[in-house]
C-alpha cells in the first residue's frame, strides 16, 4: 500500500488539537508529523474542514461479527468486550485478526459472577451458551486462571444484578475481594459491573481497577467521588444504555441506516422497558460525571454495545454527546475515547497520533473540539495504515 498524507489537517492526538498540520502515515505507522510534508508518492487526502482523529475505543461492548463490521464503520478500531461467549469470541478474534473493515478487539472472556447471577438468563434465552459461576470465594484463583488459559485480556466481576431482574444473586463483597485480588495477581485488570452505589464502593474498596457502569440507583455523592479519587479507579459511565434501561431508544440518523443491518437497527430502536428501572435514574449517573471529572478520575468512553438500544459503533457517539450534555468538555470526552482507554487497558500501540504508533484512525468532516456531534460525520476510517471511505467494505 502507498503511504497516505493527510494535508493541512485539523489534528487531535489523543490529547490536544493542532489547528493546522499535515500527518504521514506508511507502513501501518504514524510516520510523520508537521506543516510542510512532502507527499513523497504517497496519496493525498485534503484536510480542509476536516478534522483527524485516533481511532475510537469503545471501552464497554458485547462483541458480535456484524459488531466488528458496524463499530468500524463509526470510526472505532478498537473494541473492549466485557463479556463473551468463548465459540463466539474464537471467531470474532480470527476475524480482527485477519485485519479489513472491522475493529480490533480485546475481550475479558466469560465473567464472574454467582450461580444463576446475571447474566445467567441469557442462557436460558439461548443467547450464551452455558458458563462457569463462583460458588465460594476460595473458587477465585481457579476461575481467573481459566480465564488466562482461555486468553481474557481482562477480568469482568459482576457485582450486582441489573435492574428488572428481581432478586437475582449476586457475588458475596468477599468473593468480589477474592476476584480481585486473584485477577491482580496474575497480571489482570479486574473491571466491575456494579449499577447500585453499594456495591460499586464495596468493589472499590476491594481493589478494583475500574467501574464498567456508573451506579444509577441513586445520587452517589461525595463520598463516591472521594473513594474513586484517591484509588485512582477509571469509570465508564455507560450513559447510553442507562438511556436504555430507563426506556429511551437509541438515537438514529441517516449515518445508522447507511452503515448498520436489520437486527442492528431493530435492537437499537428497542430499548429496555421503562419499568426494569423502576426506582433508578440515568440522571443520577450523568450528574456525576463531572464531579468525577474534576476530581481527577478517569472517565472512559464506552456504551454496552449489543444490549437493548444501542449499537455497535453509532451508540459510542451518542456516548460522547451524553458526556458532554454531562459537563465534559469536547476534548475531555475525546479523551476518554481515545488516549485514556488506550492507557488504561495497557494498549501502548493505539489511542495517540504519535510517531510509531499504529494509524488507526478516523477522519471526520467539521470540527468536534467546538460540537461533538461532529465525530458522526465520519469520512473515512484507518486500520494500521488502510484508509477506507466510510461505508466502503
């Protein structure tokens, strides 16, 4: 493949904006960066109006195939599985793999969680196939080293139920402990699914590295803050599929219709019935995101893909959007699409416009540093090097 010069470029790095420069990418790799590159026999792609981007990471999917192919046509080269039915995850990574039109993916496998926890009812809907549970806190280090065997890059803790689920159980605060500790000491990150304030501290407290859902069953005040602060514990606030719980359909526009497939589009336009979270509040979660902001915890940018109403891809831009409306600044919530989860999830090679990383990236027409709503408009996507127009296969 030719090298590829995108001139006179508005330029995010995964961290600041240059308002003008150019950016050469060969080889797979940011190859250079500055004002006056020669083209060299490389393709030219005009930059005026236009702004480059770090390919996005979408830092909380359910991946799928068609997942692969849809997040790719909005612009994220990266997806970051919380949970996954090993059969299905063998064949989504050998497609990522194989490289083309799709996102890369990581994947913390199958979860922990407690005999008949969620997501447990999936298998009864034929969703999963069935799945190991922990019955006792002592099963910890057994159940991660499975997961390592099976190549998780990552370990996903269910720390409570969802809501509408009645009284489903849930992982005792010690087997949570356990998972953690068990998850640290082989190397793993240890991600939590808590959406109740309670256990989402007591998850803290026990270690963990990040929280793959704001809790949303109340306001989780200063206290929540405080804690995530000072032990410097990420969050993905998920406010898309908190939308979703509380009953509002994803958002779609003609960019969904170009790019996604009928069972994309059906699950998107369903969400979850209002009564699941009789009691919760996506606001609680949303009220909070600035708060943590300020106090110097790391927000991720991430969206549930694959559960009712939303959408591989297109839900991670009504992610950014929500981020915004909740106090982020633009640049804050690109950030945490793009350098922030890269760091947290030890992804050295992406996330950044930097001499020698990976050119993942995304061109998107307009400027999302002044209205986010820009990063929709995307016009063309690369993987390692391979710009492809939006929508081309």
């Amino acid at each position: 493949m030719p090298p590829v010069l995108f001139r006179d470029i508005r330029l995010f790095d995964g961290h600041d904006v240059r308002p003008r420069t150019s950016v050469l990418v060969d080889a797979g790799r940011i190859a250079a960066l500055g004002d006056d590159l020669p083209a060299s026999g490389a393709d030219v792609v005009p930059g005026a109006g236009r702004t480059l981007l770090p390919g996005l990471i979408d830092a909380h999917v359910h991946i799928t195939l068609p997942g692969l192919r849809h997040g790719f046509a909005f612009g994220v080269t990266t997806q970051l599985d919380m949970f996954a039915d090993p059969a299905v995850l063998r064949a989504v990574r050998a497609q990522a793999a194989r490289g083309g039109a799709v996102s890369d993916v990581r994947s913390a496998g199958i979860g922990a969680t407690a005999p008949g926890g969620h997501p447990a009812q999936l298998v009864h809907h034929g969703l999963f196939g069935p799945f190991p549970a922990l019955a006792s806190p002592s099963d910890a280090p057994a159940f991660v080293a499975a997961r390592v065997a099976e190549g998780s890059d990552y370990l996903k803790v269910f720390a409570s139920s969802v809501p509408g689920e009645g009284h489903r159980p849930s992982l005792t605060a010690d087997a949570v402990a356990a998972l953690v500790a068990a998850a640290h000491e082989r190397g793993l990150l240890a991600v939590v699914h808590a959406t109740d304030v309670r256990s989402a501290l007591e998850a803290v407290r026990a270690g963990a590295d990040g929280l793959a859902h704001l809790p949303f069953d109340r306001p989780p005040g200063r206290e929540f803050v405080a804690e995530l602060a000072a032990r410097d514990v990420f969050v993905v606030p998920t406010l898309t599929v908190l939308e979703s719980f509380c009953g509002r359909p994803g958002t779609c526009g003609p960019e969904a219709a170009r790019a996604l497939d009928a069972a994309a589009l059906a699950n998107l336009a369903a969400p979850m019935a209002p009564s699941a979270a009789d009691g919760y509040a996506a606001e609680y979660a949303a009220e909070i995101v600035a708060p943590l902001a300020r106090a110097g915890v790391c927000v991720l940018a991430g969206t549930d893909a694959g559960a009712p109403g939303t959408a591989h891809g297109l839900s991670l831009h009504r992610e950014l959007e929500l981020l915004v409306d909740a106090g982020l600044t633009p640049r804050a919530a690109l950030v945490a699409a793009t350098s922030a989860p890269a760091r947290r999830f030890g992804l050295a090679d992406r996330g950044e416009i930097v001499v020698g990383k990976r050119a993942d990236l995304v061109l998107v027409a307009g400027n999302p540093l002044a209205e986010i709503e820009a990063t929709r408009r995307v016009v063309g996507v690369c993987r390692e090097g391979v710009l492809r127009a939006a929508g081309a296969g």
